[in-house]
C-alpha cells in the first residue's frame, strides 16, 4: 500500500513538474560561491553543445549552421558608403567554439553578462544585393558572397532587466577581432566575372580597413536578431533557477 503510495506520488510529482517547467539544459551555479566565474565558465562550456544542437522545447534554434534571413546594412562612414540586403545567411563553425571566460554582473534588475571566446573558423555563405563605394571601388548589384574568417575573437555582451524572475535580453552586442579573412564572390555586376572578380580580388587584398568599418554596423544590425534568440530561452526560464 505505502509502495502503491509512493509511486502514485512520483508519477503525479512527475507530471506535476513536466507540466510546469522545461528541464533546464544546463548546470547552474550558485551565485554566492567564491568561485562563481569559475562555475559559470564551466557550465557555459558544458551547456554549448546543446544550445549548438537547437533546443526545440524552448524555441531554440540551431546555432550550427546559424540562420539569418534577412537584413539591411547601411554604412556610410570614412570613405565607405554601402546600402544593402542580406539574405538567407547561413554562418557555420559555432559548434568548434572555445570559451575562454564568462563575467556576470548583477546591477539592481539589471543583469549583464560578458562571454569571451574563439571561434577558430567561422564561414558565411550569403545572397546580397545593393551597392557600396569602397575607398572608391564602386559595386553593385546582386550576387552570392562566401567569407571565410580565421582565429575569431568575439566578445559576447548581452544586458537586460529582470522582472518576474524573468531575463529580459534588451541588447546583445558583439565585439570581434578577426585573423584572416577570405572573400569568395558570384554573379555580382550582372554577371561579368571580370568585375566580380576584381571586386574578389580588392576585398581580399584590403580587409582589414574594410572590416573594421564595417563590423560596428553589421554586429549593431544584428543585435535585435540575437537578443530574439537569447529571449526564446530565457523568457521560458526562472532567471533565479538559472542563476540561483
Ligand atoms: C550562499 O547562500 C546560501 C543560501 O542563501 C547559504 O546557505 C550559503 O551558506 C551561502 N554560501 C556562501 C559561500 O556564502
Ligand atoms: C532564401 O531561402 C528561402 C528558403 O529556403 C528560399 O525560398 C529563397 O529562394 C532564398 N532566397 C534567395 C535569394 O536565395
Ligand atoms: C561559395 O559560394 C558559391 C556560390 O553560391 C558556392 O557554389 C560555393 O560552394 C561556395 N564556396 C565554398 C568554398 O563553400
Ligand atoms: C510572472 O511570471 C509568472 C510565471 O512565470 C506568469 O504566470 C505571470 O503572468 C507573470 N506576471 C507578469 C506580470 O508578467
């Protein structure tokens, strides 16, 4: 009777937590703990994986490959002026990432968090249309862009309020440092490959002005795209479960 009991209770206790919370993918650390950075790095790595993979339950999508569907950029700024659509882009190499530290900060209901990390090669294939001036070099039109970026070191800054008990992700911005990058080009300037590939040819031989003009406008331009995703998780969890 007491086992008939018993396992009654665990089946309704089962149910019960079923029912009203997702099982969190993730190790949790105390927030108290001297070690607490620690504990969160380690959790932060354990947990990747999973996140990499999507997490259906939450909504989550898969981190490798990435997709982003479409956006504008607009640059005008030192010499470089550019008007354009990204679609379908599709960004691989998350999965190999290193972590390298994570940085909470509790702020009154502000809670922010900095995660530094490498990406040792991430590659992007796109379909981009618009036109750019670049130092000068003038383009235009519609075609496919792959880039290739090698030794990526990306710091990750996400900040929100929390109320409820619940994370709300305002802003996601990214910093990152890029070793070696590759352009490969198609179909751009209605299809002459002459001028689509000195197009190729200048953005591989003057990068790095070029990304480092460009990269402040493209990481701001994709700051709601990753706050979104950050929320599809946290807004389904305690934010004093996931950090107790
Ligand atoms: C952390 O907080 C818990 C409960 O609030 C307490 O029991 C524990 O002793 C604290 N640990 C440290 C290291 O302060
Ligand atoms: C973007 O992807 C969608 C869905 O896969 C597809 O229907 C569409 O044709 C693609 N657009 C371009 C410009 O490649
Ligand atoms: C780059 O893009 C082209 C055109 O879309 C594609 O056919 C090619 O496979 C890509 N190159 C690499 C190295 O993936
Ligand atoms: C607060 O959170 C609970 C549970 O997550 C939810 O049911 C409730 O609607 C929320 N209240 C407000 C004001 O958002």
């Amino acid at each position: 009777m007491i086992l008939y009991a018993l396992s009654i209770f665990s089946i309704v206790t089962f149910v019960l937590c079923g029912a009203e919370e997702l099982i969190l993918p993730i190790t949790t650390c105390k927030r108290n703990s001297t070690d607490y950075s620690t504990c969160l790095k380690e959790a932060v790595i354990e947990a990747w994986p999973r996140f990499v993979e999507g997490l259906p339950e939450f909504d989550f999508p898969r981190l490798d490959p990435l997709l982003y569907k479409d956006g504008k950029i607009i640059l005008n700024r030192n010499g470089l002026n550019a008007e354009g659509n990204v679609i379908n882009a599709t960004i691989f190499g998350l999965a190999l990432t290193r972590i390298l530290d994570v940085r909470p900060h509790f702020l009154d209901d502000i809670f922010r968090l900095e995660i530094d990390m490498i990406i040792p090669k991430v590659f992007v294939h796109s379909y981009d249309s618009g036109q750019a001036n670049l130092f000068g070099m003038r383009a235009g039109g519609a075609g496919y862009l792959n880039i290739t970026m090698h030794e990526n070191r990306v710091t990750h800054d996400i900040t929100g309020y929390v109320k409820n008990d619940t994370w709300t992700v305002q802003h996601h911005r990214i910093i990152m440092t890029v070793e070696r990058m590759k352009f490969y080009l198609s179909d751009f300037f209605d299809g002459s490959k002459e001028l689509n590939d000195i197009l190729e040819d200048f953005l591989n031989e003057y990068w790095p002005p070029i990304y480092r003009e460009f990269a402040p406008t493209v990481f701001e331009t994709v700051d709601p795209f990753l706050t979104n995703i950050d929320n599809r998780f946290f807004s389904k969890v305690s934010f004093s479960k996931v950090f107790p």
